[in-house]
C-alpha cells in the first residue's frame, strides 16, 4: 500500500491514531520537529493530534488509522488506549522493529487487510484485531520500558495529560490540576515523576512550548495571535517565556525554522 501523494511533505495533524509498518529499506518522517529515521519492518505509533510529515518522495507499507469513537465501545476501551504504552502522550514516537519470528503481528496485519478489502468490513472485527495487534506490539518492548507497579500513578499521569490536552490554553498552574485530580500536588509529583522522569511543571512546559513551536512553524499567525491563543494576554510575557524555555525570542525560532506550506 503506497501513502497518498498529498500527505507528503505536508505537515499534518489528524484527530485519529496512527500505526505506520514501513516496508521501504529506508524513510524519514518527522513527528512534532524530531526526525526518525526508519528501516523496513519497522512499525511506528504516531498518537492522534501530532503533527507529522512524511519526507521521502515514496512510502510503501501499511497504515491502520482509527480514532477514539471508533475504537473506545466502553471505559474499558478508553483506559486500554489512553494507558498503552505505544501511544502514550511522550514526546518520544515509539517504534519497534518486527523480526521473521514475528508471526504474530504478521499474521494480525495480513487479516486487517484482507478484512478491510471485504465489501463490508466489520467494525468489530476490526476493533478486535486492532487492540491483538496492540497488545503483540507492546510484547516486543524491553521489559525495562514498562514501569512495574504504576497502575495508580498511571491512572494519575493519564488523568493529568488528558487534562493537559484540553486545559493548557488557560491552565498553567500545577495545584489548579491537582486539584481537579482531588490529590495533592506533592502526589501528582510522584506519580509524573515515576512514569514519565518529569514534574508536572515541566510536562506543561513541555506542551505550551511544543503548541507555540506548532504554530510558529506551521502557520501564518503573528507572535500577538499565537501568544493570546496560548493564553498569554501580554505578548511580552510570551516572548519572555518562550525565550526561558527554548533559548531564543519566538521571531528567531520563526526566521531558522522552515514553515510548511
């Protein structure tokens, strides 16, 4: 399966999950400003709403795209997603390397096809070969990757990011999610430090700077628009925070960077 025309060298946001098997000897794809270099058989797990571009002229390979309506019937569904491994809100895209032994994930791939070129492709199949395929992937992890005994720091880090997502326009107060989280900010602490190696401070950090970056690069909107959008009603303050975090004043970032059309 070839990867249409229009998604390359466009910079593309989509509102679905993304699980690329790449079968050229060699591609690049850049996801959030961090090129990965990919071999054949190698599978990458793009989560939904990063922003990715394709740099190669030609892809071959195998794209399952699915978005949280379809994939999440029940709470049970939604937690499955949010909490797995491959897909977790890092800034790091993760990809795993399949072997001749891997029959498994194979096998799970060649049935997703042949399942979608029926005339009617059911949609619980699918869902159900789409979370095996999941689950045969996270397998290959080193067990060093998968923290032990983090279900409920999980549940807390998982809660806080899915906050993060929808609140950091107007929310950059590590009590103010705690709160909503009805744990102490010392606990929300903890439970980002275990999972991710950061403090929630640095996690908002992290997303308020890669959203300005997003839009410096890939749209049009002036250094005034993207810092009232971001929830800085003084462009100075903007500027001096984007400067704190990323070295340089947001129109310096804009003239090295490379905009995409």
């Amino acid at each position: 399966m070839t990867t249409h025309q229009d998604w390359l060298y466009n910079a593309l946001r989509p509102d679905a999950y993304l699980i690329l098997w790449f079968n050229n000897e060699s591609s690049r794809i850049m996801v959030d400003f961090e090129e990965v270099s990919i071999t054949r058989d190698t599978i990458l797990f793009i989560r939904k709403d990063r922003v990715h571009i394709l740099m190669d002229e030609h892809y071959e390979g195998i794209t399952i795209s699915f978005t949280e309506n379809f994939f999440c019937k029940s709470a049970e569904d939604a937690v499955f997603l949010n909490n797995h491994i491959l897909f977790r809100d890092s800034q790091q895209p993760r990809y795993i390397k399949v072997e001749e032994e891997d029959r498994v994930l194979r096998l799970l791939a060649t049935l997703l096809m042949e399942e979608n070129a029926t005339t009617a492709p059911s949609e619980t199949v699918n869902r159900n070969l789409i979370q095996h395929f999941m689950i045969a992937a996270a397998r290959k992890l080193e067990p060093a990757e998968i923290p032990l005994n983090a279900d409920r720091d999980r549940s807390y880090v998982t809660a806080f990011q899915q906050l993060l997502a929808r609140d950091f326009r107007s929310v950059k107060m590590v009590h103010t999610y705690a709160t909503a989280l009805h744990i102490t900010e010392k606990r929300l602490n903890a439970a980002t430090a275990h999972i991710t190696g950061k403090s929630p401070k640095q996690l908002i950090d992290e997303k308020i700077m890669l959203e300005a970056r997003r839009m410096l690069t890939h749209t049009s909107q002036t250094t005034s628009e993207i810092s009232f959008e971001l929830g800085f009603f003084e462009v100075s303050n903007f500027i001096k925070y984007f400067r704190k975090h990323g070295g340089i004043t947001p129109a310096a970032y804009r003239r090295q960077g490379v905009k995409v059309s």
